[in-house]
C-alpha cells in the first residue's frame, strides 16, 4: 500500500512538473513594471529549476495582450486593469498600489495638502489628459476637476520614475518601485492622500479554449501561487 | 559700444533660448535605455531652468521613430543604429557600448573564454534569432555559428538585465546600465571579448523639411552639446 501510494504521490509530482519532465517554451505577456520587477526573477527561479523549459516574454499594455491572446501568440498573460475580450478567462491575482511621489528638496514644507497646495506643484504624466493622475486625486481627494501643470509625458514608468528622480515634477510610479527606489537611497517622498493606497488590480489572463502544455500549465500554477494576494 | 554689444549679446541669448522666453511643447522620440538613463535628466536640467517648456516623449525603437518622424508627430528622434527614410536628416551623436554580461556566480571558473566556453553558457536574449547575441560573437570572436542555448527572450533591456541579475543566463545590457548596477552592488560580470567593445550608434533624427519652434531648436541644440562625444 505505501508503495501503491508512493507511485500515486510520483505520478502526480510529474503531472504538477515537480519532476524532470517538463520542457518547450512558455510564451506570456506581462505588464513592463510589474513584469520586470516581480514577474522575471520567479520565472529566473523556475528555469534554473527546469532547465529544457523556455520563455517567450512580450511585455506591453493589457490592449496589445487582449490581441495577442486572441491571436494564440500567447499561453497566457498577466495584465493590470483593462477590460478584455469576452472569450478571455481573468483571474485576478493581485495588486499594485499607485503612489503620487516626488523628490524631497522639491515638497512645498507646509501646508496643508489641499486642491490648492496640489495646483500648485508640476508634474510629470504617462500621457495626454492625465488619466492617472486624475484618478489619484478622484481616489485620495474625491476631486476631479484640479488643474494640474504637466511638465512632461512619458508611456513608461522607469521614465516617469526618471523625472522624478531628477526633479522635474511629481508622478505616480507603483509601490514596488517606490519601495526599490527608497532602498537604493533616493531620497523620495510619497503622498499620504487619504491614507488608503489607490490600487491597480493584477490578473493572470487566457483564451478559454486553450490548452496549455505541462510546462505552460506548471509555469501559470507557479506564477499564481507565488504572486497571489487576493 | 559697450552697451551695443550687450544688447547684441542680449539679443543672441534671447534666440539662443538663454532668456526667458522661450515656452511651448517639444515631441522628442527616444530609445528607451538611452532615453530613461541619460536624456530624461538632461531634459528634467532644462526643463527646471524654462518652467514654460513641456515635453511630450514617445519612447520606442527606430522603426517606430521613423513612422513617426514621417507622420510629423515628433519635433526629432533620438535613435540607433537603424536605415531611416531618406527624408529624414540624420546626424551621429554619440554610442553606447553592449556589452556581454553574468551574474559572477554563474561565470564558469576557468577555461580560454572560445567557442567551446560560450557553447556551454544559458543566455536571455531579445528576439527570436538571437540579433544581438550574434552581433557580439562577430564582433569578439569572429565567431557566426555558435550554437547558443537562449533560455528567454524579451524585448526589454531592463527585462534582459533582470534575467541575468536573477541568474537565468548571460545577456547584452548597454554599458552604461552595466555601470549603474555595477554602483548599485550587484556582482555581475562583463565578457572582456576582443578587448575593445562593441558599439550602438546613437544619432539625431529629424524630418529635413520641419521647422521647429525656438523652444524645439533650442532643446535640440541642448541636448547635442550635451550628448556628442564623435
């Protein structure tokens, strides 16, 4: 019996690739930040667990993921907030906060952190119209109509991280970021707002009729065990 | 004639962009690395001197920058190595180095660093193909049919410099990332190759037939004097 049970727990291990069995190559899209930040050095930790396993990464916006997983070019994707193809299956795994920062020697000293006391700093953008900003100040202030003077626009949060840094304007940069920055001993500071982070929500994404191989299907059971906090 | 030539030298500052004066919206393509590391400062330099000049960047590769030239959505682009539309005016700048680089720990110990060595070596990569990696083997070790093992792709410096921090494999960041992480404490390595190391151009690119505004011409001017170094 225990060797019944042995050779139930071996066919199993196998299955769920705790094996040496697993090979191909994975091919998943990721959210650049997050994706770099969080996602790379799991998977770093699974190829060297697995060495006939390989990637294919394409990191870019939860819209270029929708038309890559409708195209099959993907096993699958993680993607932040967006509203995908019905004939997508999203799970949502986890989150990232969204924090307004700016450099120290730039933060008005007093004040109380009001409409007027935001008008009046520069800040920088990921593009035209503010939508992010707009929904920080929605979230932390419930205001929606500040005027806010944009110095700079940039579809990148390292950029946006990079005109901080350098002390063009305030901008909002996730808390991983944020919490790597500080480490590394830039002297930042963040936003309290209200006091509740404003969220972006993390989803693991994939086409409902695909059939994932062993590896693509242990590599997903991995990233979802290690990044899920919801 | 003291004071003539002060206002000739009023005059000429004023068109130089050294007054006050100049204000208005500058579209600037940029390769992502080299825009984030070393042309985002500079821009947030000038910036912080003309409060009235703002920036809209569009961060991406060459190919994209020419479409965008053409399309007159961009002021100039800073861009690569890469065979543009003849319309467009391009001028070198500048050049990065790529350079070949592993977590030390994963640097085999010894052995002449030949074909065999490299043989044996796991690498990340950006494409499909391996462009870059096969760049660097012609370049160092004349070398055209190595059989590399690419364990990942992704399209993304950063996410390459990731992969290799976590110690998936060997991969080509620009030197001057390799200099940053370097400061920053993480113990990687360069493949020393040939000795002298390979390089990127990085040029000046605009439409021959925009004009460009005082605020545009004058960044331009800035950020040539400040980025030539051929």
């Amino acid at each position: 019996c225990v060797q019944i049970l042995f050779n139930l727990e071996q066919a199993l291990t196998s299955v769920k690739g705790g094996g040496k069995k697993l090979f191909g190559n994975v091919s998943i899209g990721l959210p650049i930040e997050f994706g770099n930040n969080l996602v790379i050095p799991l998977l770093s930790h699974f190829g060297l667990k697995h060495p006939d396993v390989t990637f294919s990464l394409q990191l870019g916006f939860a819209s270029s993921m929708n038309n890559l997983l409708l195209k099959g070019e993907l096993d699958f994707a993680i993607v932040d907030e967006y509203k995908l193809d019905s004939r997508i299956y999203v799970e949502k795994l986890s989150y990232e906060t969204l924090e307004l920062s700016i450099r120290r020697d730039k933060l008005p000293s007093r004040g109380p952190q009001n409409k007027k006391f935001f008008e009046l700093l520069d800040y920088v953008e990921y593009e035209k119209g503010q939508p992010i900003l707009k929904m920080w100040f929605a979230h932390h202030l419930k205001q929606t109509s500040l005027d806010l003077k944009v110095r700079a626009t940039v579809m990148d949060v390292q950029g946006i991280a990079k005109f901080v840094l350098s002390g063009l304007g305030a901008g909002i940069i996730p808390g991983h970021l944020f919490e790597k920055l500080v480490k590394e001993n830039y002297d930042i500071y963040r936003f309290p707002g209200c006091g509740k982070s404003l969220r972006n929500s993390i989803s693991v994404a994939y086409l409902k009729e695909r059939t994932h191989s062993l590896a693509a299907s242990t590599v997903l059971d991995f990233l979802k065990k290690e990044l899920i906090i919801v």
